[in-house]
C-alpha cells in the first residue's frame, strides 16, 4: 500500500557539519568496542555477589561464591587516593610569574579563593568520581563549568554558590583520536543525554538578540520531529539504520523517550564540503543530524578546557591501563578454586555412593540400615582431600594482587612478617608504597593542577562584581569571611596543589633528618646546621606553616613569660599569707610556714 513508508527527507533536515561529526564519533567509538568489553568485565566483578553473572559463571561448580577481592583492592586505592589528595584544609599555592602577581595580598586572595571552591559539597562529589574512574577504567576525564546555584527567597534575596565548578566525563561517554601525539591535541568528541527542557535551557543560552529567532526554530524543529514519531505510522528502517543510538532500541524509540541525545565536539574540524577550516572550535549536534551551536573556543589557554590522565600509560595509545585490568584473571583464579575446594568439602560431606547390586531403597542418614541382596553393596567414594589446602595458593594470589596494583598491606595497616626497627618499617613503607607514590602524583599532575587553574580562568572571565567567601582564621580558630573581586584574583601564574606529590619526599625528608640526629655523625655535622632553618623545614613539611607556629626563639619567650607569671602568683600567695583575718588580731597562717604557730582558741 502507497503512503504505509515514512520517507527520511521529509522530516529530517539534515547538517552536513553535524553528520560528518556523528560519523566521526560512531567510528572512533566502534573501535574501542573490545576495550568497553574489558572494562564491563571489571565491574561486574568489582560489584559481583556471586559468579552467577561473571566469566566464572561457566565453571561446572555447584558453589558459585566470589571473592570480592578486586573491589577490596578497589577500596583500598580509592581511601588512599582521596587521603593523600587532601590532607589538610589549605593544599594549593600560587606560583607567580610576574612580580606584580607576587605580592602577599594576590598570593592570599588567589588562595583563599580556591580553598574556598575546593570546598564546596560538587567539587568533593566529583573529585570522587574521577578517582573511582581513574581505578575502574584506567582512564578519567574532567572538565569545567560555570554555575549559579542561586535560589531566590520570598524576601527578595538571593543565596547559593556562584562560580567555577568541575564536572566529571564518563570515559564511555567521549571519544577521541587514541594515536595523537597527546590527549590536548587530539580532537575530542562527548556525548550526553539531557531533556528537552536542559536542551532549551542550552539554546537560551548559546542565544543573543541577533540569532533569537533561529534557535527557537531549531527548537521547534526537534520538538516537532519527537511529535511525529509519537503520530506517524509506517517503517522506520531506514532512519534507525542512519541513525543508531546507544542505549535505545530503535531511533523511534529514541525520539518518543523525551531525552535527546548531545554530542559536543572540541578541536580542528574541516569541512570536507566547503573546505573550511574551523580552527579550535566547540560545535554541539543534536541527534547526530542537526547543529545547535558552532563557535571559537571561549578558554583563554587555547585550547578545551577537558583533561585527561591515563593509570598506565601506553606509548602509542592515549587509552590506558587500569590497576585492574592484569588482575581479572587471578580474580578468575582465585574464584575457581574458591569453589573448587567448597565443592570438594561437600563431596567430603555428602560423598558420592557407589550402589552394586540390588539395594533397598534407604535414607542416607546416621543410624540407617540398609539391606542388600547376597551381591549387593553400598560403598563410599571419597575425594582426593589434597584439595582443601588451597587456601594457601589463595592467600598467595591475594598477596600478589595487591602489590601488582599498587596497594601494599601496610597501606591497609598489615604489618610485614619480622622484626624490624622503626626506621625500617619507615624505609620499607616507602620502597613498597613507590608505585602507589607515583600514581597519585600523576593523578594530581594531570587532572587536579589543570582543573584547579580552569576553574580559577573561569572565574577571571565570568566574575561579576564583588563575591563574599569564607576562610579560615587559623588564628582565632573561627570562619571569617573576605570580599574578593576579578581584579584580586587575575594575576600571571598558576595554582599548584600541595599534596600528594609532596606527600612522599617529605616524608622521605623527615626520615633521613630523624637518621641523621640519631647517628654519631651529627655530633660532628651539627655545629654546621642552622636552628632556624631546620625549624622551617619541619614547619613546612608537617603543613604548619598556615598555622604560624615557627618564631625564632618564641619559646624562650615564652618561657620568660611563664616564669613572670609564675613569680607573681607566688607573691599573690604569700601577700593573702600574711593578710589578718580580723579575727582576734590573727593572721591567715595556713599557707605559710608558720601555721603551726597560730594561737589556739577556745581558751586552750
């Protein structure tokens, strides 16, 4: 019948930019599918309850326990990561590159401004996230955002947080070129689901006065496209074919869900085309086919504010390895035996019969009696018992798991067989913590230090007015709140986290400093060193420098001090000793020495 096929040109109106993008992202995606298959292993074993829906389900085990020793060992990385990241309220320096944005007063206001972000309740909720990507997928992508969570009161006024924030990019989420030379060159495609009422919010926004118009045709379009798929009848084949997307059935089924699918691509497009070359731009399509927005990157580095940090890196791949990804075989190992040896103990248990002969029908319990023809026998075959000392080739894939990902057991507070001195359990902590050492700090390089100095670029471009904060008096031990404007944190340098990639030379300081003192060399070094220095050294190292403690020879001043004050309370003490009571002409003896001598009343 005529009419029954729903042709694709009369509905769809189709953008050449948009199509060449949505191709681009389909292929770059399709070639990473052996890797998403990889990493839906991983997580089905790191949040498995039993082996039911893992690889092992395959095994011919009665038993199908799971040891959830990748999620173990995920914990572990996840609590020491966030721990050495942020170990004290203030962990961000200004490093200034011009003396104009070195003084006391930029250097203050900077970074008291990004303490300030770094605390609020998205950045630590998103921080999380990334860690957890950075361990489950090897991979983990950031990028930066203005908000405004303002709400208005009844009374008129307006309170919430208003500034940069992080947001957090799914690794299955953006695809990229894997062979570029590095992740800031290669262009960069991310996609994401939103409403039709996020979508219109959006092209409110990419909106002026001039284009008004265009973008509410475009959203008319879309919302008109989503009605006819609700209406029409006929076959939709054609369109699903062009258009396939993840996570819907169908293309119908897509556009009759109400959430619209946004992939926004960064980098250096040509339009094959027109032979134009667009330069560093951000350009947003919308259902693989029609274009919303195509405009010059606003980020005054040059290039999008989206970064990247692979777990291990591969020479020639910009995709990396995650600590977990070598330990899903022995987790496959470990779970095999696992059953293995509880399907022995119940055999061991329950042994198998061996019936010869004709046998009446009987109860396997204690006390039975079974009774059997001339020829008849019941016989129990026993298992090989060897099996049941697996446990220790499972203790020992444990172990090898752990350190293989970086997590040695006295991370978890499990000391190391043997005695040793404290210096070295100190010495052996640190050898064995290198690995763990050297991937928080690439964590911190690559994704904190960039997103802290996006997020403090953001704020110069789009701060408006004067914005109140909060900080810290270490002084008064209280919150004390500050006035700061774009003109008190523009400066030329950059924001450096202090964390994790001091976290370990420090120690390692602190370590050789305690070893020195205690050798017989330093009665020789020690006329050398410098009180003062050695003072500052510990100051900065324990992160107490905000506190203000370190003052050349405070504590001899402090001790004139005390000796002051010790002094006059002893000559209040003997002043309220010889005071008269105004009793009979007597004085107040007792707390002298001569309270032996005070006259004795009654007569006496």
């Amino acid at each position: 019948m005529t009419g029954r096929v729903l042709e694709l040109c009369d509905i769809i109106t189709e953008d050449q930019e948009a199509i060449q993008i949505a191709n681009e992202f389909v292929t770059m995606d399709n070639l990473r599918n052996q890797w998403k298959c990889d990493k839906e292993e991983i997580r089905k074993y790191v949040y498995a309850t039993d082996t039911m829906f893992t690889s092992n389900s395959q095994l011919p085990w009665k038993n199908k326990t799971t040891i959830p020793k990748l999620c173990q060992i995920r914990d572990n990385l996840y609590s020491n990561y966030v721990a050495t990241l942020f170990p004290q309220r203030k962990s961000v320096i200004w490093e200034a590159n011009e003396l104009d944005s070195a003084s006391v007063l930029k250097r203050d206001a900077i970074t008291n401004y990004m303490s300030w972000v770094m605390t609020q309740d998205a950045f630590k909720h998103e921080i999380d996230k990334i860690i957890l990507d950075y361990i489950d997928y090897g991979n983990c992508f950031a990028t930066v955002e203005w908000v405004d969570e303002r709400v208005e009161t009844p009374q008129g006024t307006k309170f919430g947080y208003v500034g940069p924030s992080i947001r957090r990019i799914n690794p299955m989420n953006i695809v990229m070129n894997p062979t570029a030379e590095s992740f800031v060159r290669s262009p960069k495609i991310v996609r994401s689901i939103v409403s039709m009422g996020e979508l219109k919010d959006m092209l409110e926004k990419l909106s002026s006065d001039d284009n008004q118009e265009e973008y509410k045709a475009i959203y008319d379009y879309l919302k008109d496209l989503r009605v006819k798929a609700h209406t029409f009848e006929g076959d939709w084949k054609e369109m699903e074919h062009l258009y396939q997307m993840d996570g819907f059935t169908s293309y119908r089924e897509y556009l009759k869900s109400g959430m619209i699918e946004v992939l926004t691509f960064y980098g250096d497009l040509y339009n094959r085309e027109t032979g134009t070359l667009y330069k560093n731009h951000v350009i947003t399509v919308v259902d693989r086919h029609k274009l919303i927005g195509k405009k010059p990157n606003p980020s005054w580095f040059g290039y999008p504010p989206i970064f990247h940090s692979p777990w291990r890196k591969k020479p020639d791949n910009l995709w990396g390895m995650g600590p977990l990804d070598n330990l899903v075989g022995m987790q496959y190992r470990m779970d095999h035996i696992e059953n293995m040896k509880a399907d022995i103990f119940d055999l061991v248990t329950y042994p198998v019969q061996k019936i010869k002969g004709m046998v009446e029908d009987f109860t396997w319990q204690p006390g039975e009696k079974i009774f059997v023809s001339e020829e008849g026998d019941v016989e129990l075959v026993s298992p090989e018992t060897n099996v049941l000392n697996a446990n220790i080739e499972i203790q020992n894939l444990e172990r090898l798991m752990e350190e293989m990902a970086g997590a040695p057991r006295e991370a978890m507070g499990f000391r190391t067989p043997g005695e040793k001195t404290k210096y070295e359990v100190q010495q052996l902590e640190n050898a064995a913590s290198r690995v763990f050492q050297n991937k928080i700090r690439q964590f911190e390089e690559q994704i904190i230090e960039p997103l802290l100095n996006a997020m403090l670029e953001l704020a110069r471009r789009n701060l408006v007015g004067a914005t109140v904060i909060q900080i810290f008096d270490n002084e008064f031990n209280a919150a004390a709140f500050q006035s700061l404007t774009v003109q008190d944190i523009t400066g030329v340098g950059r924001i450096k986290p202090v964390a994790a990639r001091h976290f370990a030379e420090q120690a390692q300081l602190i370590q050789n400093l305690t070893g020195l003192t205690n050798s017989p060399l330093w009665q020789t070094v020690m006329p050398h060193f410098s009180g003062k220095k050695l003072a500052k050294i510990v100051e900065v190292t324990f992160g107490l420098d905000q506190y203000e403690v370190m003052i050349p020879y405070i504590a001899l001043a402090e001790q004139a001090e005390a000796q002051k004050f010790q002094t006059a309370l002893q000559e209040q003490v003997q002043g309220h000793a010889m005071t008269a009571t105004g009793m009979n002409g007597d004085y107040d003896m007792s707390a002298g020495p001569q309270a032996s001598q005070v006259p004795m009343q009654g007569g006496q």
